[in-house]
C-alpha cells in the first residue's frame, strides 16, 4: 500500500507544541476511487501526516490529499489551541515525493481571479480595495472565509453563507433595517438576482458556487470603492 508523508509546522515556533496522543483517521473519497488513513504526529512545533493509500497518482490525487491532510492538521491544532488557550496557527507545505525530491503543494483555484475586477494587482483600485477591507472588520472576516473554502472544502458552503451574510451586514447606514430590506438593497445595488443569492446562501451541491461567491464579493468591493452608489447595469449586467 503507498504511502504519501506530508509535513509542515505549528506557529509561533516558540511555543513547541506537542500532542502527546497520535491521532489516526480515516477518509474514503469514491470519486477518486480511494481509502486513505491519515496518521498524525506533532511534535515540538512539527507536524509529519502519513497517509495510506489503496494507490497514489501524484497528479491526481496529490492536491486532494493535501487539502485533507491540512484540514485535520488545521483541526487537531485548533482543539490544542482551545484546550491550551494559545492562539495558533498550522502550515503544512511540504510534501517529499518519491522521487527525493520536496514539493510544496497548494490549494489553488486560479480561474477565479478572472471574476475579480475590484482589485487588480499593482494598481489603485488594489489600494482602494485595501482601505474598504480595513476599515470593516465584518468585511475582512468574509473575505478570509471565501479564501479558506479554497483550501477547506468541507467547511466551504457554510465558508459562503457566513461570507454573503456579512457583506449584507456591513451596509453603512442600514443597520436599523430589516433582513429583507437590507437583502433588496443588497440584490437592487449589486445588480444580483434572488435566485443568484439564493443558489449560494441555500445548501447547494453545484460547483459554480464559488464562482458566484466570488462575484458577489467582488461586486461588493466595487459598490464600497464607488462610495456605495448602486453599481449600474451597463458595466455590470443583472446577475441571474
């Protein structure tokens, strides 16, 4: 049976932490036709997984591995960090490969830059973008779970409801407003349909959700750095 090692560390460094227990778990994953058992070791700050397969093909199967590991790497340190009261934070970045050599695998979902118009690298909208994020607390809590469901997939359609509910939130002067009325005011500035909404907020299988999570958070950046002037229709049509 293969066997694929993952290892990374525990943050901050200084504080060693170390499960004296060695937890093992098992996953089965029918689309890629595997059973895996994740066994894990921290130890003074280090993290090793080792995780046995039924068969390993590192271009198919590498990422999700990976993505697994790092949940129960990210979980077994968050229960230390409830246990213990530390704030910490978990890293598992290197993967040494059978042929000798370290990879460093990442969750990525690059096609969804393609949906992002409210902050293009290197330029002043980025900037614009920045000091909106900063200065709402609610809206930076959103941003970082649409960015963890990249890397969470279990976690990732509650990651969207939480993210599409803060945006509504954090409208500024609407915050005596009812649900519904905040919902229509969100849906008639952002040029968004209910049933775009809907398919996120709602428990949803389809595999465009996150794309439509991100347009809608890209969307609401626009609509901030506009000084919250509904965003109109010729440059962003109805959402549907």
């Amino acid at each position: 049976m293969p066997s694929v090692r993952f290892t990374g560390r525990v943050l901050p460094a200084a504080l060693n932490v170390s499960i004296p227990n060695h937890p093992t778990f098992t996953w089965k994953a029918d689309e890629l036709g595997l059973d895996m058992t994740f066994h894990v070791q921290i130890q003074d700050g280090s993290i090793t997984i080792d995780c046995d397969v039924t068969k390993f093909d590192e271009s198919a199967h590498l990422v999700p591995l990976f993505v697994r590991a790092s949940e129960i790497a990210r979980t077994c340190v968050d229960l230390v960090a409830f246990t213990t009261g530390n704030g910490l934070t978990t890293v598992l970045d290197i993967f040494p490969n059978p042929a000798g050599t370290s990879v460093t695998p990442a969750a990525q979902r690059p096609s969804l830059g393609a949906f992002v118009t409210a902050s293009k690298m290197g330029t002043a909208d980025f900037d614009k973008a920045l000091q909106v994020v900063l200065a709402e607390p609610i809206l930076s809590m959103a941003l970082r779970d649409l960015i963890e469901a990249i890397s969470s997939p279990a976690r990732a359609q509650a990651n969207y409801v939480r993210a599409i509910r803060a945006t509504l939130r954090s409208y500024f002067g609407m915050h005596g407003a009812s649900p519904e009325t905040r919902w229509l005011a969100l849906r008639e500035h952002l040029q968004i349909s209910r049933s775009y909404l809907q398919r996120i907020t709602r428990a949803s299988t389809q595999t465009d959700v996150i794309d439509q999570a991100w347009i809608v958070m890209d969307r609401f950046l626009e609509y901030r750095k506009r000084g919250g002037q509904p965003l109109p229709l010729s440059e962003f049509p109805l959402l549907t």
